[in-house]
C-alpha cells in the first residue's frame, strides 16, 4: 500500500478537522466516512465472496490513507454500530503505529488528549472498541516514552482516578486495566528500533511502581467484583514477561495466592503465579537461593497441585494447561547451572520430575466411555491437542531423567498388565503407552534394554477399545526402527497390525504403522510378504479405508516388493494389480461421467504410490552408508518397467477419453512422474513411447502436468545421447504448442506458463544444446518469458524470473541467444524495473535482482546503455523517484557484479522509495 506525506492528525470529538493544514484534494480513491461506511457493510453482509475480498482490499487503503485522520474520529460516534466503531479505532491504531513520523510533534498532546477522552466514554460502551482505542494510545504512549512522556504510565492512573473523570468508577476502573493490560503486550509485538526497545523496556520496568501497588490493592479488597480482579490478574501476568525482578512481584504474588481460594478468581491467580515464577530470571534468583531450597520446593508443590488439579481437561478444568511452561522453564534452570549445584538440585528434583510424569499421564487418561461420548466434538479435539502438549513435555522432560524414565513407565505397565488382581481399566494402560510412544517417536530407543520387553508385553493387552488400539499402533509405529534392528521380534507384532487393518476405526493408524514397518524393516519381511500382500489386498478389495490410506498402504507395499526377488515382485504385483487393470479396462470402454472418473484417478493413484516406493535398485538406501544390507542388483527389465510396458496401451486408450480433464491426465503423469523419480536410469525403455504419448497429450489439448513431466524426462535423460533425439522432438514440440497458446491469450493459463518457464530453465541448466536447434524460436520464447513476468501469479513470475537467470550466462556460448538478448535485453530490463517500481509485490524482490545481476554478470556493456536509457523516462519506475536517486540505483548496481546479496539489498532499498514506504514501518517486514 502507498504512503505519502499526510497532514496532521487530530481529529474532532464532533465532525470537523481538526487543527493543522486543510484537507488536501481527495486522491482517485474517495475516502470519506459515507464510502467507508458502505466498504464495511459490503465486507459484514453481502454474500459475493468477490464483492468482499474487494471491500476488503479498499479498506485495507483507506486505513493507511491520509484522510484516515478524519474518518477515524467520525466512526467512533456514539450513533454508530460497534464493527464501524471498531474499524475507526484499528484505523487509528494503524496510523500511530506505522505512520508515526508523519505526525508532528505539536501534534501529540492533542491527539493524546483524544485518545483519552473516547477511552473514557467507551469504558461503558462496547469492550471490543476499548480495546482498540486502549491499544492505539498505548502506541502512543510506546512512540512518545521516554522523552515526549516520561510518566505515561502514572499519568493513566492518575487520569482515571481523578474524580471528575466521566463514566461510572467500575467501568472507569475496568477501562484502565485493559489500557495498562494491553501496554506491555503492545510493546512486545510493536517494530521499534532495538536502541528504542532497550530503552522503552527499562522504562517500563521502572513504571511497575506506579501500577503493582495498585493492583495489590484491588485484588485485597473484597467487596469488588470477580470482573476487576480477574481483570487485575491478567494485568499482572501481561506485565511480569518486561523482566521485572521478582523482589517487585512477591507482594503481588502473594496476593496471587490468596486469590486461589476463590474459585473465579483461580485460573487467572495460576497463570499469573505461573507466569511470575517462570520468568528465567525469576527460577534463576528461587534456586540460586539455596538456603530457602525448602521454601522453593513448596512453591514447586503448589504448582504440581495445578498440574495435577482433579478433573478432565477441558470438561472439569482447564488450569492444568497453563502449567506446563514451567515445568520446562525450571528444567533448562536446573540444567543450566554450574555442575556442583545442578548435582545438588538434581537430586532433589529428580523424585519431583517423576512424580510430575505420573501425573501427566494421569491428566492424559481418557474419561470413562459413557462421559467421554457426551463431550462435544470441540471438547475432545481440545483434549487431542492438551494430550500433544503433555506429550511434548513428557519428550522434554526424558533429557532430564533418561533411561530410568522409560524403565520405570516400563516396570509400571508390566505391573499393570500382569497382576492378577482386579483387571486394569484401559484409560490407565493406554496412559502408559502414550508415555512410551511419546519418547520413542523422538528419541532414539535402540540402547534400551526395556524395549524388548514392552514388544513382549503388547500382545498380552486386552484391546476392547479404539482409543487403546490406536495408542497401541502408535507405539508399535514408533519402535519401527528398533524392530528393523531386532528381526527377531518382528513376529510378535506384527499380526495385531495386520488384524488391526481390518478395522476402519483404526484406519490411519493401523496403515501409518504398517508402512513404518515395510520402510524401516523391509530386508526382514520376506519371510512375511505373502502374508502381508493377501491382508493389504483384502481390505483394499473391501474398501474398507479413505482414499489417502488406501494410497499409504500401496506406499508400504512398494517397500515391501523392493526387498524381494524379481520373479517374487512380478508375482506379487500380478496378483495385486490385476484386479484393477481389469477395472480399467472396463471403465476406459465407458462414456466419461463423474463417478467413473473418480474410480480412474483411484486407480491410476494407487499405481502411482506403488511405484513410487518400490525400488529394486534401492536409490533410497544409498544415503544410508555402505553396511546396508543390500541384496544383489537385478539383472534384467526392472518389474515396474515390465507392468508399466503392459498396462501403456490401456493407458494412452483411458486418456483419448479424457484428455481434456486435467485431474484425470495429471493422475496419468504421475504414475511417470513417480515412477522416473523412482527408477532414474532403469526407467529407460519408456523413454521414447512416453516422449511420444506426450507430445500427443500435449498437441491435443496442453496441461501443466505434462510439461511437469517433461521437465522430468530433461532432468534425467537429455544428457544421454541415446535419449537426446525424442526428448530434444518433446521438447521442440511443448515449446511449439505452447507459443501458439501465447499467441492466443496465456492470461488464463498461468500453471502452464509456470511449468513452461521451469521446463526452460530446466533444459538450459541440463542440457543447452536443445537451445541450438534451428526449429526453435528463441526470439519468441524470450518474448514469453518477458510477458510472464508481468503476471500476477506470484510462483509464475518466480519460475520466469529462474528461467532468465538459466538463459543469460549462455549468452556467450548459445548465439541465438546472444543475439535475442542484444536485441530485446532492454525489453526485460524494463519490465524488471517497472516490477521493483511497484508493479510486482514486495516479496518477489529477490527474484528480480537476481535477473538484474544476471544482466550485469553477463551483458554488461549492454545493460550500461540500456539503464541510462530507460531511467531517462520521466516518471519511471516510478513517479516518486528524483533523478538524483534513479542515477545513484543505476551506479550501485553496475558497480555491483560479484555480490548477489549486495544486489538484493539495493533492490530492496530501491522499491520502498519507488512505493513511498522508505522510512516507514512496513521496512520492519524486511
């Protein structure tokens, strides 16, 4: 959004402007309060998603906009609904925040004055509009301390409390503590300067004295209301992250915990406890005190209670959740100190971080089935996402205590699953696991000498529920690579997966779990395949998975193939696919409709994740070092290559029905696409019918999906000269193909334009030579390139920003290209600069100074002509510039032909004085 010099702020408490210069003439975009007023009613109630995201756009304007000044205050009138009220005061807030260097000095006191005098009248109006007016003048007050405001905090309190303020003393009372709640948190995401920063903070933390004893006060007194002590508490929890020293909470603290009795008041007298003590500095000052290491311990206690408090979360309590923090801020505190005195502190929380483990995995147990059935759905996925929390801090919590974490969780579950006294309930079995899978997922198991254990004991559990069966899975998934290391123990889990594969309940974690296992452990499993191919092969029959499992499961059975022989891999796959080539047969005979055309991208999908794992050359492995287990390579046709070969004709027949769906040819330019990633080299023999069905698909009607495989087959096999001759045919023809969509208008297009300009780039980074060829027109597809640059795609400009970082450097060695770019070179320098104008969003910036460092690598000489020329143009790039700065711009960037970083600073520099923002707030986004 633009900037320019605006007039002063201050706005009225009635309509007019306020003083300072008269309202310049209104700019193209007429931002009055009338327009505004419309903007937000478009924005709020009409149901055309179009007509919104432009209401939207406008508005965004018209807040940076000088007239936002003016409208602001109108907005904010007592006649006006609260969302028009609210959009005056984000306006504002706006205003001072970004703009700040546009409002004169004389200024600020007038503007202050307002800020107060609607906070006051809002303190009983709607909370929503305070808000935002207390946010705006607490950016004020940030922008103005310490010089222009040094007691702007004891200033607030005194005005509130002065007795002739307006408003009743409740509303008053609440309208300063969410001024003085959103202070710090307005400090701690606003763009100042660090110097600033530094400087603010420190006053900050002197202005405590001014509020903390206030707060005391209020929260002593009891016959206020809950609402302002509530309100009070999280004043203090806002103000405790500035770094106050803890010597100056104690008293507030202490308040704090008195608060805890009443049962309003707790969840907000435990955030701010917790919030006080787990400041770094704080813990820091509690241990480093080790005489009161007692009292300390007691604090410790206290908070543990909170962890632990009765009840299920989010149903009976949600005070547990906001503990967790300190748990892990009082590790790194232990852990951080000096050896003799960590010795010390370990011993005495180790016992404390157990107990601390036990009950998380108490706090983790699911309800009984009867109550848990009646949570809300919102309710239950509050409670998956407390169980991840617990489960990150359980992970933590192992770099303190280690192995003996995983030997007791371990001495527990066996105790659990083997007495034989009353039968266990399997929220406390499930409990368990959970801890174990939480640690397995992350941290490397292989040393533990329990794990053999654990993998002896999950069969002996009694399964009867989904929630238990899933953990279970979960677990086993996790232990995936100790099972690769320990065969042996394969078999005992290995029937529960595949049984639980039957079960649509199960579903993700039954499939996610036997795929981990067909990854990690596929050297040993052909012992198991047959087994595991006629169970997969079943419930795909049965169609007893979403689609996305369905794929993850011919994902695990590609591993699986890859560690067989290929006789066995053809059989298998024999026996696995054939079902569904004859489906395809029968769907390619009939007349294209919407539920065929869904069970053929099923189809064609399930090829595609099968071959995209099954790798009999294992490329994946080679990263793994040379002590993998490796089988021989296979001589002879690689077997996906084989099925490939049989099934291409009923292919090409399914695509002469549906060549002009592009789901249905991107489905068919997977299966390729996966299978060459996957295959490289071996995929050779498809080499030339695929070129060949190719250029057919892509003549008939073009697709960004074969382009993509195009760029593929280059990628892979331009290089080899018995491939050259039908890639470098694709390649001519695609690039024929598409100058001819050029011609006709590639506005409509730009996911082909896109994968043109990568296919481009592509062929010049691997193989120039095509570039040589006398059926290519270079001069045109320059144009293109050129022409893609101005789109409003954000990824089709990078990709032909890429390609002209590929074409420049041949400059020299291509002629063709050296004679293109000599002629139209000044062509593409002036839509890069008119992109760094202003033409191309902010974040594009990097991709044209790369061009434009391109050009001075290598056309120098051209590119000193061409940028005295184009700058001449009076108004370009843009009409803010003097000629004074274009000059400069110019100089630096010829001066610059070594350092790319160098070039994307300028460039950066350049387009905020090209857009007006040099200077301004928006720099902060860099």
């Amino acid at each position: 959004m633009e900037q320019r010099r605006e007039e002063p702020p201050p706005g009225p408490q009635g309509s007019g402007p306020g003083p300072g210069p008269s309202v310049q003439p209104s700019p193209p975009l007429d931002f009055t309060v009338e327009n505004v007023e419309k903007a937000l009613h478009q924005l709020y109630y009409d149901p055309n998603i179009e007509n919104k995201n432009l209401a939207q756009k406008w508005l965004m304007q018209a807040q940076v906009s000088p007239q936002a000044w003016h409208f602001s205050w109108q907005l904010l009138q007592p006649d006006k609904v609260p969302e028009i009220q609210y959009f005056g005061a984000s306006a504002l807030h706006i205003k001072i925040s970004r703009y700040w260097s546009d409002i004169p000095a004389d200024q600020y006191e007038s503007l202050k004055a307002q800020l107060f005098a609607h906070i006051s009248r809002f303190a009983s109006g709607s909370k929503i509009v305070l808000t935002r007016l207390c946010v705006a003048l607490a950016s004020l007050a940030l922008s103005m301390m310490p010089e222009a405001w040094p007691c702007a905090v004891a200033d607030m309190v005194r005005l509130f409390q002065a007795e002739a303020s307006p408003g009743d003393g409740q509303g008053r009372c609440l309208a300063l503590l969410e001024l003085l709640t959103v202070l710090p948190e307005e400090f701690q995401t606003s763009r100042l300067p660090q110097y600033r920063k530094n400087q603010v903070r420190a006053m900050l933390a002197q202005e405590c004295g001014a509020i903390f004893p206030l707060l005391e006060q209020l929260l002593q007194q009891p016959s206020l209301p809950s609402a302002i002590k509530q309100k009070a508490l999280k004043c203090f929890s806002s103000w405790v992250p500035l770094e106050v020293p803890l010597l100056d909470c104690e008293r507030l603290i202490q308040a704090a915990f008195s608060a805890l009795r009443d049962p309003e008041l707790f969840d907000s007298s435990v955030e701010a406890i917790v919030n006080a003590i787990s400041q770094p500095d704080a813990q820091r000052a509690l241990l480093d005190q080790v005489e009161h290491w007692q009292s300390f311990l007691a604090l410790v206690n206290m908070i543990m209670f909170c962890t632990g408090i009765p009840g299920h979360y989010p149903v009976n309590e949600t005070t547990s959740s906001l503990t967790l923090t300190f748990w892990y801020t009082l590790q790194d505190d232990i852990l951080s100190l000096e050896a003799e005195k960590q010795a010390v502190y370990q011993q005495l929380y180790r016992p404390v971080y157990f107990h601390l483990v036990d009950v998380l995995l108490h706090k983790a147990q699911f309800p009984a089935d009867e109550e848990y059935n009646f949570w809300s759905s919102d309710e239950k996925e509050q409670f998956r996402i407390y169980r991840v929390d617990i489960s990150d801090t359980l992970m933590y919590v192992y770099e303190m205590l280690g192995a003996e974490l995983l030997s007791n969780l371990y001495d527990k579950l066996g105790r659990l699953l083997t007495s034989s006294e009353q039968p266990c309930s399997w929220q406390h079995t499930e409990a368990l696991l959970y801890g174990f899978q939480s640690i397995a997922e992350t941290i490397d198991v292989n040393y533990s000498d329990v794990v053999p254990g654990l993998i002896g004991l999950i069969p002996r559990i009694s399964i009867s529920n989904v929630q238990l069966a899933d953990t279970v899975m979960f677990t086993i998934g996790a232990l995936s690579e100790w099972l690769a290391d320990h065969p042996v123990m394969i078999n005992n889990v290995l029937p529960l997966v595949l049984h639980a594969l039957g079960n649509p309940e199960l579903s993700v974690s039954s499939v996610s779990t036997l795929k981990k296992i067909c990854r990690e452990c596929k050297y040993d499993l052909p012992p198991y395949a047959a087994n595991i191919v006629a169970v997969s092969q079943d419930v795909l029959m049965k169609q007893i998975h979403k689609t996305s499992q369905c794929m993850w499961l011919m994902q695990a059975l590609g591993f699986l193939l890859s560690a067989l022989q290929v006789e066995e891999i053809l059989k298998n796959l024999h026996s696995l696919i054939t079902p569904y080539i004859q489906q395809l047969e029968k769907l390619a005979e009939e007349m294209p409709n919407p539920s065929n055309k869904l069970a053929i991208v099923h189809i064609l999908g399930l090829l595609s994740n099968l071959f995209t794992t099954l790798d009999i050359s294992h490329h994946e492995d080679e990263h793994e070092g040379p002590e993998l287990r490796k089988l021989p390579i296979p001589q002879g046709p690689n077997p996906v290559v084989v099925v490939l070969q049989q099934v291409f004709q009923l292919i090409q027949k399914v695509l002469s029905k549906w060549l002009n769906d592009a789901q249905v040819v991107e489905a068919v330019c997977a299966i390729f696409e996966k299978s060459v990633k996957t295959l490289l080299d071996d995929f050779a023999p498809m080499v030339p019918q695929l070129c060949e069905m190719l250029g057919q698909m892509y003549s008939t009607i073009p697709q960004a999906s074969a382009l993509d495989l195009t760029r593929q087959l280059v990628h892979i096999f331009a290089h080899e000269p018995a491939h050259f001759p039908p890639i470098k045919a694709l390649f001519l023809l695609v690039t024929s193909v598409t100058l001819t969509l050029f011609q006709q208008g590639p506005r409509d297009h730009p996911d082909i334009v896109d994968s043109f300009m990568q296919l481009l780039a592509q062929a010049l980074k691997r193989k120039p030579d095509l570039f040589l060829s006398e059926s290519l027109d270079v001069k045109a597809v320059f144009q293109c390139g050129v022409l893609a640059l101005k789109f409003p795609e954000a990824p089709t400009v990078k990709a032909s920003c890429g390609f002209f970082t590929e074409l420049l450097p041949r400059c020299g060695e291509i002629p063709t290209i050296g004679q293109v770019v000599q002629e139209d070179g000044k062509v593409l320098l002036q839509a890069v600069l008119e992109a760094i104008g202003g033409q191309a969003s902010r974040s594009l910036m990097d991709s044209f100074a790369d061009v434009l460092f391109a050009l001075n690598k290598h056309c120098f000489s051209c590119l000193s002509v061409w940028i005295k020329e184009v700058m001449q143009t009076p108004g370009f790039p843009s009409p803010r510039l003097s000629a004074e700065q274009k000059d400069t711009f110019s100089q630096q960037v010829l001066r610059e032909r070594v350092n790319k970083r160098r070039v994307k600073e300028m460039v950066k520099e350049f387009t905020l004085l090209c857009r007006g923002l040099h200077g301004t707030d928006y720099t902060a986004d860099y």
